[in-house]
C-alpha cells in the first residue's frame, strides 16, 4: 500500500518538475511577422502622381520602400508582335512584380501605338522594369513568387520565318526556267595510267551477261543389234508393252530441245488489248462476201523492232468456214488490216521485242456478220 | 511385286518430267504472240481510179470508161473513191511502175489503172488492180475488146472484175433490168415492158400502152422474158424472145387467167398460176412439150411460185391459213410446209440465186417491208418499210434486192430502189419515169 502511493507521489512531482522548468511540449514559439513601411499620402499628391506620366526610368527616390510599379505604356499595352508566329515570351523572371490590375490607366494622353512593321529581327520580350536594378533594398525580403511553370509542357514553338528584307516578285513561269548549266566540255579524267587494248583484256570480261540455256545432253547412240552382245534376257522384259510405252514416252520428253527464253518482260495485256484495238480499227469486212464473213483466217506475222509489220512475211496459218476464195478474200481483208494500221508501226514496247517478233492474228468475223 | 516396281522405276522419271519440265518449256518457249480479232468496222474501201490513159481518137471513152467504172464501184455502198485531186503521183502510162508510198499516203487501199485505145475499129479496155498495202497486184490484169458502142458495158466488165476480186462475190454491173415503165395519171396509168441496164441507162421499150402489162420476169440465159398482159381482157402469160422482140402465150387456154410466171433455172419450164373455175392453183409448163402439170389442188389462193436455185423445190404464197403465208414445195407437188412465222401477211416470194435466202414483201401494221429470211424461215430480217414495199428481185450474185416503192396519195408514184441484203445503201434506180416491178438478168454474156 505504502508503495504504491510512493510510486504515485513519484510521478506526480516529476510531471510537476516537468512542467515547471519547460519541456518541448509546452515551449511557445515566437512567431515572426512582416513590417510593412506605409507612406500616406494626401489626394492631391495622389492625383498628382497619376496625372503625369511617370518617367521609365526610374521612380522616384523618395519611395522607401518600393511601391507597386505603375504600368507604363510599354507594359500595359506591348507593341503586338507583327509576326503571329513570334514566338512567346518566356516567363517574367521571379523579380519582376505583378502589376496592379485595380488601377486603370489613362491611356488618352498615350502616343497611337505604332503601325506593325515587318523587323528583321524577332521583337525580344520587355525587359523588367529599371526600378528593380535602381530601387534600395527593402528592410524585409519581399517574398518570392511561386514559380509560374505549367504542370504541361507547352508544345515547342515553331521555328523562326526568316523573312527577307526585301519584297522579292513572284517568279514567273518563266523565269522559273533556268537556262542548263553548260559545262565547258572537259576531258574525261584519266582512269587508268596505261594503256589496255581488247586483246589484253581479261577474257571474262568478254563474256555474254546472259547465255543460253545448253541443250539437253544428246542420246546416247544406240548401239546396232547386230553388234550387241546377245545378252540373256528375260521373256518377261521383251514382250512388256507398258514398260516398253513408258519408256518411250521418257525417252520422248528428255529428246525434247529446250530453247532459249526470250529476253525481255512479257506483254501485259493491256498491251496486248492495245494491239488488238489497233489491228481492229483496220479490219473493214465491209467489203467482204458473206461467205467470207464466215470464215476465220489466222496470220502470221513477223514484225520489226520499229513496230511494223515486213509485207514479205506474212501468210495465212489457218482458215475454216469457207471455201478457198472465201478465205483468200478474209485474209486479203486481215492483210490489208495488219499492213495498213501497222504502216507506223504499232504501239509495242521494244524491251519485250522478242515476245512480239512474231505474231498470229486470228480474224473470227462472227461477231461483224450478225450485225 | 517385282514387276510392280519396276513400273514404278519406269514411271517416276515421266511422272517428274512431266511434273517439272513442262512447264519449264511452256515457259522457255512461249511461241508466237496470238491475238484474236473480233471486232472490226463496215466501211466503204477506199480505192483510186485515175483516168484510163486514152490512146488516140479514145479521149473520151476514156474518161467515160473511168467514170462508170468508179459509179459502178460507189454505188454498191463497199467503195469509196479518193477524190482525184488528193492523187499524188499522176499515172501517165499503163505499164509504169505503181507508186505504193504515195497510194499508201492518201489510204488508198486499192488501185485501179487501165487504157482505153482503138485498134482495128475495135476499142481496147486494159485494166490492172494493185492492193496498195500489200504492194502487189490482185490478179492479173486483162483486157476487153469490143465496139465503141458497147463502151458501157466493157466498163461494167471492169467494174465487175474489180468487185469479184477484192469481195469474193461476182459482180452484177453487166446486168439489165426488164421493168414496167408507167406514165399518167394513177386512175389512168399507161404500163409498158422496159428493158434498160441495171444503172438506169440504155432504156428499151418492148411493148406498146395498149394494153396493161405486168411483172415481167428473165429467161436464166436472158435472152427471154415472160410477163403477163390484159391485151385479151383477161390476164395472160406471155414469152417474148428479146433478140426479135416476138411474143406468143404461154398456153393455149382461153378463158383462164394465167399470171406470175417464173422459168426454171433451166430455162425449160416455166410455172406460174392459173385460175380454174374460181379457185387460183400453180402449174408446172414444160416448154418443149407443152405439158402442163398442176402442182396444188387447194381451195385457196395458191400464187407468185420461184424455183429454188437447183430446181427441186418451189417457195409460194398461199391463203391457205387464213391469211398470206410463204409455203415451199417440192418441184413435183404435193405437201408444202409454211415458213413464214412472224406476224403481217407474207407475199411475193423470191428465192435468191445463191439459194440461202428468200426474199419477200411483208405487210403488217398498215406498212410494207422486203425482207429476207433462210430457207427454214429463220433470220427473217425486214431491210426496208414505206408506205408500199413490193416486189423484190435478186441481182444475180444474191446480194442485192431491186425492189417497186410507191409513195402515197393521189400523186403517189412508182419508182425502182435497190438494197443490200444487209439493209444498207438503199438507193432509188435511175429510170426515165415511173417504174414498177423489176427482175434483175444474169450477168450477161
């Protein structure tokens, strides 16, 4: 019992002790708080103040304290940029006080803004006010400003114009033309120290750039029953007539020659639609019999590089439908057709030369008999 | 087994071959580039004609050789003269070399050059055909000998040469029209038999206007016609021999009307349409023997009979249906099956020389038409309409249709017109007057 009030008393002095000499809980903090030098002054001098322009440079040195800045001109209303590409000021450094927006200014007496003019140079931001160089330290730091930066970036400005002094004319069209640079004829530049004739040229570099493709290998010649050896055969092997077809029919396709591809990318039938309208164009069956608007003749023709047809060459494959004077009048009237559109040669791309060299025209006259 | 595969050894090689070679050569060996042409156009070549070089005392024959050659050519409709004056190169003889680039220059497509001399009191007419394109000649040239009277018909010789070459068809410019020639007022129209060359020129008047005369009709050789006169109050056949302008009847039956008569195409019989007691049936006359055969025993209105090319069949007009049909039988008689199937009444039958079609007048919707269709009664095609179509006749190569067209009205008037088969270059034949009911000769000898 005894201890337990020891214990009590114990406590209570020490919070007691505590409480009495200080602690960190209790201790009362000092605040700290801003002065502020007031001027007053009377109406008279405050009329007088804003009826007169106030000078750029500097205000006056009577101000102890530096005083809201009084927007000029230049500041209230900047020259606007002429260029609307200009790019934007940047941020008004920390220093620069924000102008009083309650205090209209009496712009009446201010010169007309000037006309926008064109400058060589891009319009630099107003520079602060010279007060801030000029004005006496405060006794108290003015509090710094928040630093007005957007949370967004804003996008990166577009590039400078560059604008020339000078109004330059439209070009004409043609002034547009330039005249070709002549170059002075020069000789070509010297490529090699010495002389290299074709009889001392590698002969590699001779080579074709394409080459045939090499006939198949020739059969091997058969050698003559008589001289054979009479080598024992099966029964069987001889009278096989599947086995002998078969390989009849191999030794058939591997004799077949293969001939070279021609050169050059085929006809698209575009192309070949466009020769077909112009071989079309010439085809009168006006004056044909009626037997021989129904015959069907297929030419042949061999054609230069230049598009038109050699007369010489061509000559009848084919015919059906009528007699023999029946067709030799359809293909007098196709000849007459190939000859007489093709006496300037027709519209055929020459890199495909080898793929038109030759051409057979089927003429089928069904269609003109039944109009 | 064994044997199994063994096959299988020898095939796999034709099999791969088969498989990677083929196309390998379809590719390596594309062939020739082929085109098929279907389309093309219908127009009139273009050919040249300089003058035929005259000789001496031949100026003017000459130039009048050259003129109805190139009128014979223009007015078929498949040619068209290039004007003289865009000639490049003049032709100053007849065995000068041909100028191909300068023919070819103006697009003449054919070239035509000739000479007309005198030699022995006979004129000589030379003629060469190049085609131009091709740069060599059709055919070879050839040359007529004749009076200078029949100056016209050496230039339809040449003209038909030109025409048989290059179309492949024989040409018809040799030919005559028999017609009848009318005149008068249309309550009093005064009819005669005329014979004139197919262009209009020449005109012979065979008959007198005594009497009403109608459709006459060529003997195959053309040396004869047959036409039909009232001289005797009632219609009759009659044959008149050209070359002495003598008639007599067909027939010796009075009293019966007998009209639209046709020879065969052997020249040895003549059908034709006789009325008996009221009722119109056509008979078969055989000329050598007098023979009459009645081909139909019909009630109705059998008339205007043609033979068939080869002689075995006869296409006719017949009411028998109700209303004017076309119907063909055979040479001998009996059953007759129609062809005509489409609408409007079908008449005046005529079986084209090639035998393929059959020309016809067709009346529906208050109008007339000649048109043509096959043997069977298929492709029927109708080439003209007008207030009165009638009437057609084939020029002797099947390509040409002469025709009687008669405008309306009391001053409505007959004229001869001529159409290709195609229904193109319908023209109107030059006659001397009012014309009717044509037959075109064969090509003349």
């Amino acid at each position: 019992m005894r201890r337990a009030l020891y214990a009590s008393g114990g406590i209570h002095a020490a919070i007691l002790l505590w409480a009495i000499f200080g602690g960190p809980l209790f201790q009362d903090s000092e605040e700290e708080f801003e002065v502020t030098g007031v001027t007053l002054l009377t109406p008279q001098e405050f009329d007088a103040l804003f009826d007169t322009p106030v000078p750029v440079v500097a205000p006056s040195p009577s101000f102890e304290t530096p005083a809201a800045p009084v927007p000029t001109p230049e500041a209230e209303a900047p020259t606007p940029p002429a260029i609307e590409d200009a790019p934007t000021p940047p941020v008004a450094p920390d220093a620069t006080p924000e102008p009083e927006p309650e205090i209209e200014p009496d712009v009446s007496d201010i010169a007309p803004l000037p006309e926008a003019e064109v400058s060589d140079t891009t319009p630099t931001p107003p520079s602060p006010p010279a007060s801030d160089q000029t004005a006496p330290p405060s006794d108290t730091p003015a509090p710094n400003e928040a630093p007005r930066i957007a949370s967004i970036p804003t996008p990166a400005p577009a590039p400078d114009v560059d604008i020339a002094p000078e109004v330059v004319p439209a070009p004409t069209p043609s002034d547009a033309e330039v005249p070709a640079e002549v170059t002075p004829p020069t000789a070509p530049e010297e490529t090699t120290t010495e002389i290299v004739t074709e009889a001392e040229t590698p002969a590699a570099s001779l080579a074709p750039v394409a080459s045939v493709r090499p006939p198949t290998r020739p059969t091997r010649p058969t050698p003559v029953a008589a001289e054979a050896p009479p080598a024992p055969q099966d029964p069987a092997e001889e009278v096989d007539p599947l086995a002998d077809a078969i390989a009849a029919a191999v030794a058939e396709a591997a004799s077949q020659p293969i001939q070279a591809a021609p050169s050059g990318p085929p006809m698209t039938s575009s192309q070949r639609d466009g020769l077909r309208l112009a071989v079309q164009n010439c085809w009168n069956v006006g004056s044909l019999s009626s037997e021989a608007l129904r015959t069907t003749v297929t030419l042949a023709v061999e054609m230069n590089e230049d598009g038109t047809p050699r007369i010489n060459s061509i000559r009848m494959l084919d015919s059906s439908g009528g007699s023999d004077t029946a067709a030799r009048q359809a293909y007098e009237a196709a000849r007459r057709a190939v000859l007489n559109c093709g006496r300037s040669g027709y519209d055929l791309p020459i890199e495909s030369y080898d793929h038109w060299r030759i051409i057979e025209m089927t003429f089928n006259p069904e269609e003109m008999r039944l109009r | 087994m064994t044997r199994f595969l063994r096959l299988i050894t020898l095939a796999l090689p034709l099999v791969l071959t088969s498989v990677f070679a083929g196309p390998v050569l379809a590719q390596s060996n594309p062939g020739p580039l082929r085109i098929e042409i279907t389309e093309g156009v219908i127009e009139p070549l273009p050919f040249a004609l300089p003058q035929f070089i005259a000789g001496n005392g031949a100026n003017d024959a000459a130039s009048d050789i050259s003129r109805v050659i190139a009128a014979d050519l223009i007015g078929t409709g498949l040619f068209r003269e290039i004007p003289r004056s865009a000639h490049i190169s003049p032709v100053t003889s007849f065995d000068s070399p041909v100028q191909y680039n300068d023919w070819q220059a103006i697009n003449a497509q054919a070239l035509i050059t000739g000479s007309v001399t005198m030699e022995g009191g006979q004129m000589v007419v030379r003629f060469r055909l190049f085609d131009v394109f091709s740069e060599e000649p059709l055919g070879s040239g050839l040359q007529f000998v004749g009076s200078p009277e029949n100056w016209r018909r050496m230039a339809h010789n040449v003209a038909d040469q030109v025409y048989e070459r290059i179309t492949g068809e024989g040409g018809y410019f040799d030919t005559r029209v028999v017609f009848v020639a009318e005149e008068g007022p249309k309550n009093a129209r005064l009819k005669r038999i005329a014979l004139m060359d197919y262009d209009g020129a020449n005109v012979q008047f065979l008959t007198d206007s005594r009497s009403i005369v109608l459709a006459p009709r060529f003997s195959p050789s053309g040396d004869r016609i047959l036409y039909t006169s009232y001289e005797t109050g009632f219609p009759r056949v009659y044959v008149m021999d050209l070359a002495t302008v003598q008639r007599r009847p067909l027939d010796d039956l009075d009293g019966n009307m007998s009209f639209a008569p046709r020879f065969s195409p052997d020249g040895q019989s003549v059908v034709y349409s006789s009325e008996a007691g009221g009722n119109t049936d056509i008979y078969l006359m055989n000329l050598r023997t007098g023979q009459r055969t009645r081909l139909t025993d019909s009630p109705s209105i059998e008339t205007a009979p043609s033979f068939s090319p080869d002689g075995t069949q006869i296409v006719f007009e017949s009411d028998r249906s109700g209303t004017q049909q076309i119907y063909i039988m055979s040479v001998n008689g009996g059953e007759a099956r129609r062809i005509s199937r489409n609408d409007g009444r079908y008449g005046t039958p005529v079986w084209s020389p090639r035998g393929d079609l059959i020309a016809f007048t067709n009346q529906q919707g208050g109008r007339f038409h000649i048109g043509v269709m096959r043997t069977d009664g298929s492709e029927e095609r109708l080439l003209t309409s007008s207030f009165l179509d009638e009437g057609p006749t084939w020029a002797p190569n099947g390509r040409v249709i002469m025709f009687t067209r008669e405008t309306a009205g009391a001053d409505g008037a007959p004229a001869i017109y001529s159409v290709d088969i195609s229904g193109r270059n319908l023209q109107r034949v030059s006659t001397p007057g009012m014309a009717s009911d044509p037959a075109w000769s064969p090509l003349l000898r």
